[in-house]
C-alpha cells in the first residue's frame, strides 16, 4: 500500500510541474502577442494568442483523467 501511495504522489508532482511548465510557456505567448500587438502586427499577435490558449489548455487537463468509470444506468 506504500508504494502505491508513492507513485501516486510522485505522479502528482510531475503533473504540477508539467502544468507550470505549460502556463510559464503561456505566459511568454501572451507576452510576445503583446509586443507584436503594440508594434502593429495583428496577424503575429493573433496567432500567438492561440498558442498561449492552447498552453492553458494543456495546464488544464494535466494529471490523472477519471473517464467513463460510473455507467448511467439503462
């Protein structure tokens, strides 16, 4: 049962650092939208912005996924 409890906790700690990982990479996305924005270039900015987008979207869903483990009743 320890080891068990072990790997959950180490797989945890991956997970949050995966997830910093990925929000440090966004912030930086939104961060050179904004310059490209303030120096005129729309297009570069608004394809940075999705990048950034995808990043948080990574973050979000980083860690163990629980699917389809309660079937609704027929």
């Amino acid at each position: 049962m320890t080891s068990t409890f072990l790997r959950t906790t180490a797989g945890t700690n991956s997970a949050s650092i995966q997830r910093e990982v990925y929000l440090k990479a966004a912030s930086g996305f939104f961060d050179r939208a904004s310059a490209q924005a303030e120096a005129g270039d729309f297009q570069a900015a608004g394809s940075l912005i999705l990048k950034a987008l995808d990043q948080e979207r990574r973050a979000g869903v980083v860690g163990p996924q629980v699917l389809q483990l309660i079937k609704p009743r027929s």
